[in-house]
C-alpha cells in the first residue's frame, strides 16, 4: 500500500497537545507499517523546522526514529516540505534515509501518474507580495546568512512565534469544503499540461475528495483535529481515511 499524509505540525501547541499528536502520528506509524511500500508526507511535517549545518531543533524522537526504521525495512519514505517546514538540509536523507523535495512531484506510481504539492504557493503569479514572500524565505542566500548569525536558540523561537501567528491566521477562517476550491482550479489548470491521475494536497487542513470528469484531486486533513490521510493500492485505486 501507498500512503500519504499531511500537516501533523509536530511540536504544535502547549506540550501536553503536541505529545498527544505525536502519539497519534506514531501510532500511524506502527499501524501502517506491516503493509507500506512507500509513504509520502506532503508538508508541514513539523510546526516548525530550521535545520543548521551541525544542529537540529529538539524534535518529537519517536516520530524520527519510526521513519528511520521504516526506511531501514526498505519502505521508501519521500518528504515534500510545507510552508513549515522548508528548512531543510541534509538530515532527514543522512539520518532517515528519507528523499526529500523542496518543490511540487509528479510521480509514477502503481500504474498512475500522481502530481503531489503541500499546496502553499500555488496560483501567486498574480500575487506580488506572496511571491516576493517566496523569494525570500526560500532564498540559500539568506538561509545561510541566517544560519551563520542567529543562534539556534533564537531562530527556533522566532519561528515557533511566527508558525503560531501563521496558524492562528488559518483557524480563524472558517473551514469548509470551500477552502480548498484554489487548489481545484490549480488542478484544473494543471491536468492539460501533466495529465496526473490523481492530485494529493495538504495545507489546507480541510479533506476533500474532489472528482469532475476524470480529474481527481484530494485534500489531506490535519493532525491535532482531523487526522485524514489518503491510502492507494496496487491496482491504482486511492481513497481517502480517517484515523
Ligand atoms: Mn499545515
């Protein structure tokens, strides 16, 4: 079987709300583990991760060491990072053995064609301020300049500060189906170029299993509320569960 999931934001909340989700994810985890072939995390793996040449943030252990014994059993483990969770370098390959992107996927997979994306950054061409934002958080030149200035200390705490602010931000939208529909346009526009099967996004927090003619998109729920990831088997067929 092939999972994918979404928008656990480890470390998230006060410590009691943070152990508990990642009690849950593990539990995930172990339950899937007996028949994954392959498990794709599609961002926001973490509420907040900046990752220095040498130092890591203090992170949920038992969630990285599963994923590291996952990937010891040969289970292929890709991770697409979310707007949290951009910060990467070379741990989660060297210590996981996990693949990692920085960018939207499409892969082949069980006989179909699947375009996977966290879903952040879609449709801004028209958007000067976000794609300005974009640059910028995602420039190496100021990762680098911010990794050799702030100390780890401080950057974690900025960021646990700003992931708060972002998500506050999102929660007081109400959710509803609706939420999703930039992602459906994306989709719609998208499928002339690739001809993906199937379109896996998370960001949202909302679940949705879209389909219109033979387009079919679906929406990853998030982790401290609506734990709802999507399984796919051999044959190809993929749907939407709730753990
Ligand atoms: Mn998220």
């Amino acid at each position: 079987m092939y999972y994918f999931v979404s928008d656990v934001h480890l470390g998230c909340g006060d410590e009691a709300t943070s152990r508990q989700v990642e009690a849950r994810f593990t539990a995930w985890l172990d339950t899937i583990a007996s028949d994954a072939e392959a498990v794709f995390i599609i961002g926001d793996l973490f509420d907040f991760w900046f990752e220095y040449k040498r130092v890591i943030p203090k992170a949920p252990v038992r969630v990285l060491g599963r994923l590291a014994a996952l990937t010891d059993r040969g289970v292929r483990v890709v991770f697409l990072t979310g707007n949290h969770d951009m910060w990467v370098r070379d741990f989660f390959e060297k210590e996981c053995g996990m693949e990692v992107y920085t960018s939207p996927q499409t892969i082949l997979l069980a006989g179909k064609r699947l375009f996977l994306a966290h879903g952040d950054n879609m449709k801004i061409d028209n958007q000067p301020l976000l794609r300005l934002m974009n640059a910028v958080f995602r420039s190496k030149l100021l990762k680098s300049l911010f990794s050799a200035l702030v100390h780890p200390d401080c950057a974690l705490r900025f960021g646990q500060w700003w992931s708060g602010k972002s998500r506050k931000s999102h929660d007081v939208e109400e959710l509803g189906e609706h939420i999703t529909e930039p992602l459906i346009a994306y989709a719609r526009e998208y499928r002339a170029a690739e001809q993906p099967d199937y379109f896996i996004f998370g960001h949202m927090h909302q679940p949705r299993d879209f389909s219109e003619g033979n387009l079919r998109v679906l929406c990853l729920g998030e982790w401290g509320h609506d734990p709802v990831y999507a399984v796919m088997d051999r044959e190809g067929r993929i749907a939407l569960k709730k753990f």
